[in-house]
C-alpha cells in the first residue's frame, strides 16, 4: 500500500518535472493533488474505469412515486453514475427485476398516478447533487424492498497523506495518467514513452472491465438448424 503523496511524488518524477531524489514542494504537491481528484472524477464518466457495481437495498413508502437518491436524499447513498439493474425483492428475498425506462419511455405513461402492490419499472433522472427515481406503478406495498445495482464514482481523496486502495492494475494507470496530466499543468514536454504507459496501462483496466456478451448467428443465416455464439474480443470493445 502506498499513500498519495507517494504516488504524485512518482507521477511528478515520472514526468521529469522533479529529480528522482526529490520531493514536491507544497504548492506543487496540491497542484499535483487537485489534478489527481480531477483525473479519478472525469474517469468516473468511463463506463469502463468503474470498477465497484454496488448493490444497495432500499425501503419503499407506501404510496411514493419519486425518490430522491444522493447524501441526504430519500435513498440516502453516493449517487449513482448510472443504473445496471433494478428488481424489487419480497419477504422471502425473491427477486423480481422492472424496466429500467429512460426519459422517453417514461414519459409516454399516461395516467403516471396508478397505484399497485410493486412497481413495473423505474425511471432515473440522473440530476446533480440529488438524482430521482420514479417508480411506476406507484408502489404500496411497504414489505417489498428496491434494489438497486448502480455504477459508484471512482473514490477522491481528502489529503495529501491518505493510504491509496484500488484493485489491480489502478495504482499504475493512476500514476502514468496522472505524470501526463502534470506535463500539460506544467509546462513540460509529454514523451513518447509516459503517453503510451499512460494509454496502455488505462486500456489494461478496461479489458478488465469489459463485459463481453457473445454474437449469436442465426441458423436462419448460417444455413443450419441451430443457432451458433462467437464469443466477441474485448479489443473490439475497449478500442485496444
């Protein structure tokens, strides 16, 4: 395990902007810290730098349509990236999963005040600091319980001296991304050699991540009487 201040030391020797026996001044450092928390927020919006697909169980209120999800909110949570499963789960933890509708979907429900025992899907508008779901039919039923499987932003850090803790593969895609970060923020020529640990290390992480669904070949095309799947290369997907 190492800390932050360790890691930006290396980006910042890393990108030749200190000598390997120095260390950052103060100024720099914090620099080097805010281009560090800015770095992990923006690779919160990449589907395939999210490592922590969380499941989180929530309380419906009888007769409530539209909740609010975020610190503070009616889901009391981190706010979600984006939402990857939604069920509905009874006394017996059996699962039902709903529709997850976008704004369009939803939108087109008519009479959006029609009550049930569960909902059939859920709608997520995904606002900013408090998101909300809404729920359709407007569930009653209080012994049912939400689930929810959703994206979590990339964890910032609060100082300079916190312990760092990622899976496999992070420290080095944080540290080489983070050195070319630092050439631009200050003024120092990006090698040849950093941007491609920096573009190969952050590819290694999303062929980790990807999902890869297989393509199904109907026998209809193949000519056969049995449909055939191929499994598809993550490269296709990730870009690398």
């Amino acid at each position: 395990m190492t800390t932050v201040l360790a890691l930006i030391t290396d980006s910042l020797q890393d990108a030749g902007i200190i000598a390997d026996t120095e260390t950052p001044s103060a100024s720099m450092g914090q620099k080097a810290f805010r281009l560090l928390n800015r770095m992990l927020d923006s690779w919160s919006t990449e589907d395939l730098m999210i490592y922590n697909n969380v499941q989180e169980v929530f309380p419906f209120i009888g007769g409530t349509q539209t909740y609010t999800i975020g610190a503070g909110g009616n889901f009391n949570t981190s706010r979600p990236i984006n939402i990857t499963n939604a069920l509905v789960r009874d006394t017996n933890n059996n699962d039902l999963t709903i529709t997850i509708w976008d704004y369009e979907e939803y939108s087109n429900i008519i009479s959006k005040a029609i009550t049930a025992t569960i909902p059939l899907g859920v709608y997520y508008n995904a606002a900013y600091p408090l998101s909300t779901l809404s729920f359709w039919p407007v569930p009653q039923d209080t012994s049912y319980r939400f689930v929810l499987w959703s994206w979590k932003v990339l964890s910032s850090f609060t100082n300079i001296n916190e312990d760092i803790s990622f899976p496999p593969g992070y420290e080095d895609a944080i540290e080489s991304n983070l050195a070319a970060r630092c050439c631009a923020a200050f003024n120092r020529p990006l090698t040849q050699e950093l941007a491609i640990w920096a573009n190969e290390s952050k590819a290694q992480i999303k062929r980790i991540n990807v999902n890869v669904p297989e393509l199904v070949m109907p026998s209809a095309i193949r000519g056969g009487n049995e449909s055939t799947t191929f499994p598809i290369s993550p490269s296709i997907l990730t870009g690398y």
